[in-house]
C-alpha cells in the first residue's frame, strides 16, 4: 500500500513500538510519568522554550493555546485556511468563547501586515471584540513561511500588545527545509504546538511549548478538554523515538515529493500547481478523476483525486522513492 493522502497515515516502526514497550511509565495527571517529562523538556529544549506539555492531538494543543492566550469575548487573527480556524470544528468560538478573525492569506500563505491592521479592533470600545492574539502556521500547505515576514508580523502584533501563537504542527519540516534550527523559527512565538503524528511518524501526540507560565495556564485547560492521560509515557515514548530518530529524514519526504512533481508534470492530464516540502498539490483531468482513483486503488496506491480541484498528495516515511516511481507511472498508465 503507498498511501499519499497525509503524512498522518505514518504506522509505527518496529523499533518505535519497542521504544513505547520499554518505556518507564508514572501517571501524567499525578504529574510523574518519567517519560512524558522527558519528553516535555526535550522538546522545550529544542524549540528553546521554557517548559512543554503532551497533548494527544494537535487540535487540542492548539486549543489549549488559544485558551491560555485569549479569554470569553477575545479574538485572535488567524489565515482564513488555517487549520486552527478551519479544521478544528471551530472550537476556539465553541469551546473557549474565542472570536476568530479570519485574515485572507496571500499567494504565498502569509497574512499582509496591511489586512492584520485592518482587522485589530479599537481598544476599550465596547462595539468590539478585544484583539488578543495573532496565530500563525508553518508550515502552511507545505510551503516555508518567510522568517523575514514571521519576524515582521510578530513584531507587529507585540506592538500591538498582542501575544503570538504558532500552529507548528510541520515546523520540523520547515526546521529541515530551511536549516534554520528549530529554536530559531519558533522565537517569534510565545507558545508552538508541534505534532508527532505527522511525517515525525508516531501514533499520537503533540507538544505545546511556551512559558512555564502559559504552559501552566494551558495545563489547566488540557484536564478540562478530557486530555489528561495517564500512563502517557507509553504514547510520549514513541514521540521521543521520532524526536531522535525521524527529523532529520524528513529531508526525504522533500526529495520524494520533488520527485513525485517531476515525475506528474511529465504526464498529459496533470498539472502540478506546487510542490513545497513534503506536499504536492495537482489538478488532474476533470472527468479521470474518479476512475483514476479507483483504479490507483485497486493497485495499493491511495490517492484522491479531487475533481475540479487541487489534490494533495504527501510524501512520508512510509514512502520510498521506489513507490514514488511506482506512483508516477501507474498515473501515467492510466492517464495514457
Ligand atoms: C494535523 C494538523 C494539526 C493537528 O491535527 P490533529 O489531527 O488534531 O493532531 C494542526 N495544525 C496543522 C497545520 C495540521 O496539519
């Protein structure tokens, strides 16, 4: 099976799953698993953070993010496509009371400084929401968000008395992309939430890194969103094995992935509109979409299609540059 619909479809290694077997356990609500408080401060030590705290998914992390930042009637700045805003069932207004602001992104995922502005409501006028928070997201579809803009944008937003959030859930990718050190990249914020069960390739979990205040206020948050576990070393085991083990690999899903955008502009009824990092986004033939699926399918290859629209295909450490081949002319076959 090459499976190119997300990075999330990952399965754990043999030598990952014996890491979570070996694992010494505690009880995470009690506050003494050993292996989540290893993981916690491996993490804030490599995103150059006070303190961190195990979450069991991304949404949850940034949710708890939210609500450290922004209280009832806040509202943070957010991308109009971030997943923050558009694909966490919007629980920042349901779950936190919090008013999201969508900022239409530009071509390149960044939010204009210009449309930030806009958006920042007057303080102390009852009429608004009070502006409390910017969240950004890198990377976003892939693509590397400019550290010149991250810079700029956070600059901006502490001038406005704005705290700083990033949705880092691929931000090892973009640490790999970029060479810049993982540290460096999440300065800007005051808190990142980074997933592990994306091309890091554990099962479950993320890490929500800040300020042992903001991590405190957040912790509080996690128990009362049901995301207090108990012997959660044995997930965060498998979070440290990919934290010392999978990062910097993740330099073959970008190779992959620029493979797979070589390998489909060379075929008629494919146009690849980019490639960043570990994703592809490519519209195929309209009216072949649905049987190409299929057919694709029925050899191992899943991928979906998406008719009239850009479909994303994800390069991850369950695909080789071999299936990435593979993949390239099963299209092209069933294209001919
Ligand atoms: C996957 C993802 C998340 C978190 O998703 P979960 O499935 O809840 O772990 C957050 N932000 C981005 C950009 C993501 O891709």
């Amino acid at each position: 099976m090459i499976d190119l619909r997300s990075d999330t479809v990952t399965r754990p290694s043999a030598a990952m799953l014996q890491a979570m077997v070996a694992a010494p356990l505690g009880d995470d609500v009690m506050g003494d698993d050993p292996t989540v408080i290893r993981l916690q401060e491996a993490v804030a030590a490599r995103a150059g953070k006070e303190a961190g705290l195990f979450f069991p998914s991304g949404t949850q992390s940034n949710l708890g993010a939210l609500m450290a930042h922004c209280g009832r009637g806040d509202e943070y700045l957010v991308g109009q496509l971030a997943h923050t805003y558009k694909y966490e069932g919007g629980g920042a207004a349901v779950l936190g009371s919090i008013q999201p602001q969508p900022i239409e992104h530009a071509e390149d995922g960044t939010l204009p400084l210009e449309k930030l502005a806009a958006a920042l409501k007057p303080a102390d006028d009852a009429h608004f929401a009070r502006t409390r928070l910017l969240a950004l997201e890198n990377t976003f579809h892939g693509k590397l968000i400019p550290a010149a803009y991250v810079q700029a944008a956070t600059d901006w937003a502490r001038r406005h008395g704005l705290a700083t959030h990033l949705d880092g859930a691929r931000v090892f990718n973009a640490s790999v992309a970029s060479g810049l050190p993982l540290a460096q990249l999440c300065q800007p914020f005051d808190t990142v939430s980074i997933c592990f069960s994306k091309g890091l390739g554990a099962p479950v979990g993320s890490v929500l890194a800040g300020s042992a205040e903001l991590i405190a206020r957040a912790h509080r948050w996690r128990k009362m969103l049901g995301g207090g576990l108990r012997q959660a070393g044995v997930l965060a085991a498998a979070c440290l094995y990919a934290l010392e083990h999978n990062v910097e690999r993740l330099a073959e899903d970008h190779s992959n992935a620029r493979l797979l955008a070589e390998g489909l502009r060379g075929i008629a009824g494919v146009r690849v509109l980019s490639q960043d990092t570990n994703m592809v986004f490519a519209e195929f033939e309209p009216a072949r979409c649905e049987a190409l699926t299929a057919a694709l399918a029925a050899e191992g290859i899943l991928m979906r299609a998406v008719y009239g629209g850009p479909t994303r295909l994800v390069t991850h450490l369950d695909v080789s540059a071999d299936d990435v081949r593979r993949v390239v002319q099963a299209v092209a076959r069933h294209l001919a």
